[in-house]
C-alpha cells in the first residue's frame, strides 16, 4: 500500500492562510464600517445644505414680501426743529452781509429768542428693485405765517452696475461738505458764512445728477448734475426754458492710520442768470444805506473742502 504524502509547499500556504485570513477579514470589515461613516456624514451635509438653500429661499421672499409691503407703507418721519438765537444784531431790516448779495432765505433769518425754526416731514420708500422715492417736506413760519414748502422730491437708483448712480427730482446737490446734508442735522444754528453768501444756506433746486463710485481700495465718486435754475444763486427763471445751473464735484477719503481719517474734494457750480436778473439788496455795515443791485450773466461758483476726523483708536464716541 502506498503513502501519499503532502508538499510541504501546500502545507505552508495552509498555515499561512489559517494564520493571517481573520486578520484580512477585520481589515476589510474595518474600511467597510469607515465607509459607510463617511456615507452617512456626506448624507448628514446634504440635508444640512437642503435647509440652508430652503432659508435662505424663504428670506428671499419674505425680503420680495417687505419690499411689496414698502411700495404702500413708506417710512415717514418728523423733525421738530427749535432753537434759541441771540446775537448783537437788533435791526429791524432783513439781515444783511456788507458786501454780498443773499437770498431770501438768508435775509429772512433774524428772529431773535425762542422760535420753532422749521418743521419736516419726510417719506421714504422703495419703488422696485430699481429705484426708491423720497420725499421732504418744511412746514416754515414766512413773515408770521405757516407755509408748507416741497423742500426735496426726488427718485433714485439702487442697482445701476459699475457703481453708477441716478438721481433726478429736486433735491439738495452735492456741493462742498454740507450742502446735501439737512440744516437740521447741523450741531450750529446757522450754516457757515459761505453757504449763506454763496448757496443761500442750501442750493436744493429740480434737476437730475449723475455720479460714479469707483472700483478703488478708497473711497473716490465723481458726478455732475443739471438743474432748473429757479433757485438762488440763478435769478429764479431758467435760461432759454432749459438748465440754468450746472455743477459737478470730485470727493475722496479714507483711514489715515488707526486714529484718524479724512474726507475732501472739490465742486462747482455754474449759473447761467437769465436777461431779467438777479435782484438784491447790499447793505453798508453800519445799516445806514443801502443799494438795489441787478446782476445777470454767469455765476461761477468753486468750492474746496477738506474735514479730518481723530479718534484714539478709531472710537467713534471719542473724537
């Protein structure tokens, strides 16, 4: 009878498989379980981003909601805007600046003590995606009596590409530092010497402006603008029944280090004073005489203005 004998070869390969086949099995088993962990965390993020998109969809339509409801609700507001004034002048007639010609809202300011200097009511609202509307209206005390007075109604843009902005209506024009701010939000009584000689406190007339916001790292806007010419300086009538005032201004700022920061430009504003002219009283100093002047022809006006702002490390609460 003959023996088989087994290959010692076979027989290696048999213990080899006996000893590392569960080690193989749990290796597998292993990256099969981190798997379906990464499986179960990709799911985990999906649903998460679902919500996300499915939020941010109904902000979406609550904002396209707001913005329908705002077309019917503008924001109003009031100002109540009383001061106290007293200064050395007692005269009985209109103020006078010796030397200048003023306009009338200049010339009407001398009420002395308490006074409710003007009252405004403004209107604020969103038209479409495109523009929104403003309206303000001054209910002003004229020689002792109340009058309501259209002081700003204007429509302008929001979405223009490139930073391009149109606003068209009347409207406060950007001249100097001070001129498209309202006099009430001044922290004095009355607007510095030039913007009562040369603006009549504010030039706010019907025109449309035109400005850019530059794509640079600081602040630069460049516009200009076109206007009626029915306010002081012009004469109160426009030129050949077109635009009687042109301006256009050039504003720059930005951080000066941590604690300070600057804004300036320059502007300019063209008025074109039709044949029937500019009238106007110019008082001596002494109020003793007076002269009845006429101008008409070209008024140029140029404007520079520099403000520079300080605040230990950039507090706006101590400057």
């Amino acid at each position: 009878m003959q023996r088989r004998t087994l290959n010692p070869l076979l027989l290696v390969l048999l213990a080899f498989g006996l000893i590392f086949l569960p080690t193989l099995n749990e290796a597998k088993a292993s990256q099969l379980k981190d798997f379906r962990q990464k499986l179960d965390d990709l799911q985990q993020q999906i649903e998460q981003l679902k919500i996300q998109n499915e939020q941010q969809n109904q902000l979406r339509s609550n904002g396209a909601a707001a913005l329908t409801t705002n077309l019917f609700n503008p924001q109003i507001g009031m100002v109540l805007n009383g001061r106290y004034v007293n200064n050395s002048y007692r005269g009985a007639a209109p103020k006078q600046i010796s030397g200048f010609e003023l306009g009338d809202e200049v010339l009407n300011s001398t009420n002395h003590g308490l006074s409710l200097d003007e009252t405004e009511i403004s209107f604020l609202a969103n038209v479409d995606n495109w523009f929104r509307g403003a309206a303000d209206l001054a209910i002003a005390d004229n020689d002792g009596e109340s009058e309501l007075e259209v002081e700003q109604a204007y429509f302008q843009t929001t979405s223009l590409p490139y930073g391009l902005n149109l606003k068209a209506g009347r409207f406060m024009a950007d001249l100097g530092y001070l001129n498209n701010v309202h006099q009430h939000h001044d922290n004095f009584t009355v607007r510095p010497l030039p913007y009562q000689v040369f603006l009549n406190g504010m030039y706010n007339d019907d025109g449309l402006q035109f400005s850019w916001l530059t794509p640079t790292p600081f602040y630069l806007e460049v516009g200009s603008g076109a206007f009626s010419g029915n306010k002081f300086p012009n004469g109160g009538q426009s030129v050949n029944n077109g635009a009687g005032s042109y301006s256009a201004f050039f504003r720059t700022g930005g951080s000066l280090g941590t604690n300070g920061e600057f804004i300036g430009g320059i502007s300019y504003l063209r008025s074109n004073i039709g044949r029937l002219g500019r009238n106007s009283i110019s008082q001596s100093y002494d109020q003793e005489s007076s002269t009845n002047l006429n101008f008409s022809g070209q008024n140029d006006l140029y404007i520079a203005n520099l403000k520079y702002s300080w605040s230990p490390d950039g507090n706006n609460f101590s400057r």
